[in-house]
C-alpha cells in the first residue's frame, strides 16, 4: 500500500506492506485525515522527537476492516476515529504516528509504547490499537466523511473547554480562533450555548469569517498590547487559548486579564513560554488555570453526536482534500491553510 513515511532523510511517499492484524489491534481503512497546519514542523523536528522510521499521522477516520480476536468495541464494517491517544497510565501517554508525550514527558515504558505502537495513519490502511479507536455510530450515514476528519481537532478543543464546566450562557473568548483549533473551539462553544463567543486573533480574513457564524460571534484582532487586548476581550467567563508558538506570552496572559471573577483559563496551544502568575491577585479574583491535553472517548461521543444532530453545522468549514501523490504540496497547503478551513488527506 502506499503510504508517507519519515526517516532520517524526511517525508516522502513510500510503498510499504499492508499493516498484518496483531492482537489488540484494529485495521483501518483510512477514508480521511487532517494535516495539521504545523505538520512541516512536526517534520523537521520543530515539535519534538518523531520516532524514526514511521508512517506519519496522528489521526483519521476509518472504516474497520479487521479486528484481533480481543477487540469487542468495533467490527469490520463500522466508521470510527482514531484518536492517536494511547495511555498506559501514570502520565504514560504517547501519540501513535506523531510528536507528543504526555504527562510523565517520556520514560522507558513511552519508549517501549512507541516501538510496538509506532506507524500512524497517513496511509491506505493503518493498524490501530484498540484504545485509540472509537466507534462513529451512523456516520455511514454522513454525507461526506472526509468532512469528518475535523472531528479530532473538535474533540481536543471541546476536552479543553468542558474543564471550565459548562458553556450554556456564558462569555467565552477563543485566543487564536485564526487557527484550526481556535476555529473549532469558536463552533464548539456556539454549539454547546455560549452567550457569546470572542474570536481572538491577528488574521483579520479568518477573523470576519468567523464573525459570519452568527450574532453571538464577537471579534478581537491583536494589537500586541496586553492591557488594550485584555480591556478588548473581556470581561469573559472562560478564555481558551489555542495559539500556536508564540514569542511572548502576552496573547495568553491578555486572555487571562480578560477574565472576571471566577473566571477560567484553559490552555490547549503551542505556546511555549512561562506564565508570569500574581499569586495575591490570582486567590482574590478565585480563578482558574487549567491544562487539557487530547481528549478522552466520551468528548468523542458527545462531540459526535453534535455533528449528528446538526447542532454543530460542519458545513462552516472549509474542506480541501488532498491525496497521497504529492506530500510536499499537501503540507504546503495546510502550513497556508488556517481558520474555518482545514486540508484532508484522502487516501
Ligand atoms: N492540547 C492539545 O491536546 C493539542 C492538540 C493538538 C494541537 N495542539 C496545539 O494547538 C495549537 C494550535 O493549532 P492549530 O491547528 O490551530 O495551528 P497553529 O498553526 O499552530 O496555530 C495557529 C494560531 O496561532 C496564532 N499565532 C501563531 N503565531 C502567532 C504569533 N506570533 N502571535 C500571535 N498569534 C500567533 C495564529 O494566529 P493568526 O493566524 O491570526 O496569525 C493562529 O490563531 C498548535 O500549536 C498545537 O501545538 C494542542
């Protein structure tokens, strides 16, 4: 099968043997997956350590088409999302197919993990381990599954918002909803019921697509200056910040100004850079920070079942498929690619 694999020499298209069903796995058929705006990073090495050799890919939606006689949760025949996340517990958590360590930040275990479970799911087919894979019930029924390659980027910003509780009613702003994640983060809080939602950005052409959403769509563009953004974006009740990397955390920490009592920052982004936090301040505003990293099966569910219902409208996104042909081109695209619009890869 043909398949984007890296090694020492980078990305290129390979031919490599279809993935051979072992215990505790699933294979897929791949029917799409996003490319990551910052998957060239991820590439060359920006992001991370990127086991090599691999086949490249985080996560995608697929249609089974075996499972190890130890897989009872899905059968040949069913739509389901690979989420990439395995978690062996006690923040052993790797990403099959990607960068990305979880809380213990690598040990030995995370080593082992990433030989047994390594190839992702920029291929024809992928092999799975059954905990990254959750079932789609319907989506057979969905017009255009490729359009459902979205759904893991949901997921991760709905995990990140459900830390502050829920939505209904309240002033939410997104820091870099310019970006894929921000862009997601802006259509999951409309759905869930958020009074307003503040669209934060530099971008100003994903800033006014984002404000067609609706009414309760308000926009922010970045001036750099932290005391004028926060007066701008606030006073909010949850601030979610999906920033890529930044060179200061001035975004961040206007968003953390923004909040009002109470308030709740969540931090999903790339932003890596230190949290200056006034501890009086903090305890007399009785705020919170919270970190959220993925998301776990039941965000799945409940984000899919949003689609179904048409509560979350996927149609506001904008979907560029590509194919396998031409890798260097597809992660062009997507670095190009941000806000309400993403690119598919579609095997
Ligand atoms: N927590 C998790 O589980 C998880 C999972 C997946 C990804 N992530 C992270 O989420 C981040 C966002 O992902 P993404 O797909 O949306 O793509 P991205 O390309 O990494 O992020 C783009 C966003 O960052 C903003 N930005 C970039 N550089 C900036 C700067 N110097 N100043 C101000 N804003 C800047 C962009 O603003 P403009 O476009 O307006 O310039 C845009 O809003 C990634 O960096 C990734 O690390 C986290």
């Amino acid at each position: 099968m043909r398949a984007w694999t890296v090694d020492a020499q980078g990305l290129r298209l390979s031919e490599v043997p279809e993935p051979a069903l072992r215990g505790g796995g699933v294979v897929v058929e791949v029917l799409a997956a996003h490319l990551p705006a910052y998957t060239n990073v991820v590439v060359s090495g920006g992001r991370g350590d990127l086991p090599k050799p691999l086949i490249l890919g985080p996560l995608c939606i697929g249609r089974v088409t075996a499972v190890a006689p130890d897989v009872f949760h899905v059968a040949p025949g069913d739509l389901v999302v690979d989420t990439a996340l395995l978690d062996a517990g006690d923040g052993d958590e790797i990403l099959v197919g990607w960068v990305g360590l979880g809380a213990s930040g690598g040990t030995a275990r995370t080593d082992r993990m990433r030989e047994v479970w390594r190839d992702g799911a920029f291929a024809e087919k992928a092999l799975c381990a059954k905990e990254t894979i959750v079932k789609l019930p319907g989506a057979e029924n969905y017009p255009d599954p490729a359009r459902l390659a979205f759904l893991p980027w949901l997921c991760v910003a709905a995990a990140g918002l459900h830390t502050a509780g829920p939505l209904a009613g309240r002033d939410v702003a997104v820091i870099g909803a310019t970006g894929q994640m921000g862009g997601a983060a802006v259509l999951l809080a409309l759905a869930e019921g958020a009074a307003t939602v503040t669209a934060v950005g530099r971008n100003k052409v994903a800033l006014d697509r984002l404000a067609e959403l609706g009414p309760r769509v308000r926009t922010h563009q970045l001036i750099g200056d932290r005391a004028t953004d926060a007066a701008a974006i606030g006073p909010v009740d949850v601030a979610l910040d999906a920033l890529g990397a930044t060179p200061t955390a001035d975004a961040t920490m206007a968003a953390y100004d923004s909040l009002r009592v109470r308030g709740t920052l969540v931090l999903v982004g790339g932003v890596r850079q230190d949290l200056t936090i006034p501890y009086g301040e903090f305890m007399h505003r009785r705020l919170t920070l919270r970190g959220s990293w993925m998301s776990d099966d039941e965000t799945v569910r409940t984000v899919w079942n949003l689609i179904r219902s048409g509560a979350l409208d996927l149609s506001a996104v904008e979907l560029l498929k590509v194919g396998l042909d031409d890798p260097e081109s597809a992660l062009d695209l997507a670095e190009r690619t941000s806000g309400l619009s993403f690119v598919a890869l579609v095997p």
